[in-house]
C-alpha cells in the first residue's frame, strides 16, 4: 500500500523558488529518489539548484544536464554521499546502457537523485520514487509547487 502526502506552496520569483528547494532539502533521507515534472520553464532546474544548495552542493555548478543525462555531485551532509541530477528530456527512450546506469543510481542508499523530466521515467523504476514535484508556471516569475511524499508500507501477514 502506497500513502501520499501532498503540500502545494507559491513561489514568486527564481530566487523563492530556489529556497524552496533548499528548504525542501533538509527534510530528505538518504536513498530519497524525486521526480521533477513541469513544462519547459516552468522551474526543475532552479529547484534542483536549490535542493543542491540545501545539501551544501555548490549551486554554480547545478545546470540542466540535458546533453549529458546525469550529473553527480559529492555531498557530506545527512548522511548522504552524492546527489545525482539526472535529466531524461532529450531522451525519446532509453538504452539498455542508460536503463543500468539510472538503475544502480536509484539503488543507492545513501545517494539522492533529482529527475527531471521524470513523467520519462519508465514505469519498471517508479518503484524507487519517494517524492514527486510538479511545477506550474501561474505568472511570469510566478510558480506553484505541489509536492507528493510516497510512503510505501509492505502488507504484513496476520498470524
């Protein structure tokens, strides 16, 4: 059984948006896997930069990492050893190559991973998803976030 919960906030400018990232940040665990969706624009990149910031990832060097399909980044905070950013827009399908790669970065359990893009992801890997966050453009600097936190519970058997 899958639980969710669901908090939407508003974000006024690229700025905002990006500590909203970096506030969103501390809240993760190790292992944590987010799936940022949203139309061109609407912001993944800056979250991203801000879920970088909050992980103490040096926001200079988080970019769109559409030509290369994943960017990883040493962290030493939480618990957590890596954030990897991967960007699945210029991709109409994957690899087998590229399938193994996002794999064993989802796999991690002392990683987070940043997926933009990730109504790509195929539906074999939504099973590593713990977060998903969709971007909305309401205005020209304006944004709203609505953030999904999935709680999976295996069933127990009664005795």
């Amino acid at each position: 059984m899958t639980q969710t919960h669901s908090i939407s906030t508003r974000t006024t400018s690229p700025g905002v948006t990006e500590r909203a990232g970096a506030r969103f940040a501390r809240t993760l665990k190790p292992g944590a896997v987010i799936t940022l969706s949203g139309i061109y624009g609407a912001g993944k990149t800056t979250f991203a930069r801000g879920v970088a910031l909050g992980l103490r990832v040096s926001a200079r060097h988080v970019a769109s990492p559409s030509f290369v399909l994943i960017k990883e980044f040493p962290v030493h905070t939480q618990g957590i050893r890596t954030l990897a950013h991967i960007d699945l827009w210029r991709l109409p399908r994957l690899t087998a190559t590229d399938s193994h790669a996002i794999e064993e970065i989802l796999k991690r359990p002392d990683g987070i991973t940043l997926i933009e893009w990730g109504i790509k992801l195929p539906k074999r890997f939504q099973k590593y998803v713990s977060h998903s966050v969709n971007l909305k453009i309401t205005g020209p600097t304006a944004r709203t976030l609505i953030i999904h936190s999935l709680h999976s519970r295996k069933k127990t058997k009664r005795a």
